[in-house]
C-alpha cells in the first residue's frame, strides 16, 4: 500500500496538511445501506443506460481510474482513499430482484463495473457480483461485464448460463503490453498473461468476450495496441474498443503524480503528447470527443488503431443484436392460477 495521499477534496471546507511523514494507507471495508443498485447513465456517447456497482472505491489502486472523483461523494479522497477505503454494497442482490419484479423494468441491458471493478479483490468474499449475475441468470436479463479481474473464471457457470438462456459479453480491460509497465500503474491488477488467460478460457466456453484498452496514454502505450489486439485476437475475442485518457476533477493531479513518481524521464512527453490530443488542454469532457484524441496525433491513434483490429480479423462491427430474453420467474402462486404445476 502506498502513503496515504490524497488531493483536496471539492466538496469538503477544510484539508489538512500533514507537519510529519504519512502513513501507510490501510484497508478499510465500510457497508453501504443503499436503496437502489441500479445506476442510470444519460451520457450520449455511452452504449448503455444502467449499471451495476457493488463496489465503490477499488484496490486495483489504478492511477488513471476515472472514477477516482466520484469517491469525493462520500467524503473521502481521489488518492489512497479510493483504492483503500472500499464501500461494499451487501444489499446489492437484494435490491437487484426488487428492482426486477417492477412492472417497469423490461430487461434492458446492465453493464457490472461502469463504475469500479466488480472483480477487484474483495469479491473473493463477499461474492456480490456472482450473486447479482446469478439473479440476472434467474431473470434472464442481458448483462456486459468490464473487469481486470481473473476471478471472473470462479462464475463461469453463471456467465454460461446467461449466455444460453439471455446474452453475455465479457471485456477485459488491458492498456498495456509490459507487465513492467502495468506494475507500475496497475499495482494490484493481475498480470498481463493472466488476463489474456482467463479471456481464453472463457471463448473457448462459449462466452463472447472483448478487450478495452483503455486508457491509451498518449506518450506511454499507443505503440501496445497492435500487439495487445493481436494477443485478444488469439485469445478469442471478437470485439475490441479503446479510449483515451481522460483527466476529471482531482484525478488529474492524482495521475500526475504518481507518473511522475514512475516515469520520471517520460512525463514531460506524456504530458505534451496529451495536451496535443486535447486541444491544448489535459483534459476533455465534451461527449463524443472525451473518448478519443482530436488533432493529427489523435487521428494517428484511431487509425493504428483501425489498421490493427481490421489486420487481426476483428469483425468489422462489435454489435451483438441483444435479444429480448427477460422472464420474471413464475412463482408458486402465480403458476397455479396459469394452470402450471
């Protein structure tokens, strides 16, 4: 764990300064008493509306997650906070089924991870994205995963349950060729190797997967996409999508820093090679432009990009129609007055 650091918060009146050297950070679990698990998403340039989050914060300890500001909400930091002061939402499966037995609810498609990672270590024993993913399976509503996480192979039979009774796709979010590299960013990611692992074990089941390289950091590994799209290629992938680097809120200087820490000859480049995909500024958060890189150094990017996935036989749309397959399960009385037994 790294020394507790964290910028100031926007939505809290004081910060303090610390007169001697900080602490090492440490876990701390905090149980959420949320109402509602379904989190709706407005953006435009998004290919989904709801999400499931059991998770908020993640050690993965990521230092470009962009939803490092969102800790902020809850009164603690972007920095260490985030990825050492975690808040489980144990109610998660619970308020799944209810919000499922709504007359509203027609089965949409929900995305595990729009948030924090749904396979981040903690799962391991609270288990809350298998139980959710199991009620899913009940219902059979459609459902996208993100993860890092190779923890992803303990559910695979529910993954295949969903795949034959509903739909299932399965994205692994791997931005890096090096593990030398990733160690640095992604202290507490699986390795590289394991990652593209566990996408084949899951192909060679049946279950669509993808690869999210994401972010690209100008600077640092646009050079990675060909290799990484050639590896999820052979792993079994059938989809593939990138985005680059964006810099909200107090993730900015968050990220800086610790590049800084880590890439001390290779910051000032990665910092002029971001300005330069964002117009001069680091950051972009208009939609449809966040996601990718403007400029000729922008479009070098999406067509190395482009050139890669069409050269490693991706298909040409990573569209999947997704089928209406949502049932509420019949319960015992409402089969008997169906005539069912």
């Amino acid at each position: 764990m790294r020394t507790v650091s964290n910028p100031p918060n926007p939505f809290e009146s004081q910060y303090r300064e610390l007169l001697e050297p900080s602490r090492l950070a440490k876990l701390t679990v905090y149980e959420d008493e949320t109402r509602e698990i379904l989190s709706r998403n407005d953006s435009p340039d998004l290919p989904f509306r709801w999400s499931v989050n059991p998770y908020r914060g993640c050690f993965h300890g990521c230092a470009y997650c962009y939803a490092r500001p969102s800790h902020e909400y809850w009164g603690f930091g972007a920095g260490t906070d985030f990825e050492s002061k975690i808040i489980v939402k144990d109610n998660a499966p619970r308020l799944l089924r209810q919000a499922f037995d709504r007359q509203s609810w027609s089965g949409e498609l929900i995305v595990f991870s729009g948030n924090t990672d749904c396979y981040q270590p903690l799962e391991a024993t609270y288990g809350l994205t298998r139980e959710c993913l199991s009620v899913c399976a009940e219902y059979r509503n459609p459902v996208g995963v993100i993860t890092k996480g190779a923890l992803v192979l303990r559910d695979i039979d529910v993954l295949k349950q969903l795949s034959h009774e509903a739909w299932v796709q399965v994205y692994f979010s791997i931005p890096f060729a090096s593990d030398d590299v990733a160690r640095k960013i992604e202290p507490h990611v699986p390795s590289i190797a394991k990652r593209f692992e566990t996408m084949e074990v899951l192909a060679d089941a049946g279950i669509a997967t993808g690869i999210s390289i994401a972010p690209v950091i100008p600077g640092l590994n646009e050079g990675d996409i060909p290799e990484l799209l050639d590896r999820a290629r052979r792993a079994g992938a059938v989809s593939a999508t990138y985005s680059v680097l964006r810099l909200s809120g107090s993730l900015e200087s968050v990220f800086i820093d610790r590049m800084r820490e880590a890439f001390p000859d290779r910051i000032g480049k990665i910092v002029n090679r971001l300005r330069e995909v964002r117009g001069g500024v680091l950051t972009e958060a208009r939609f449809f432009r966040r996601q990718t890189g403007q400029g000729p150094y922008g479009e070098v990017i999406e067509q190395l990009f482009a050139l890669a996935k069409r050269r490693k036989g991706f298909p040409e749309t990573d569209r999947r129609d997704i089928p209406q397959s949502f049932r509420r399960p019949l319960s015992e009385q409402t089969s008997l007055f169906n005539g069912e037994r």
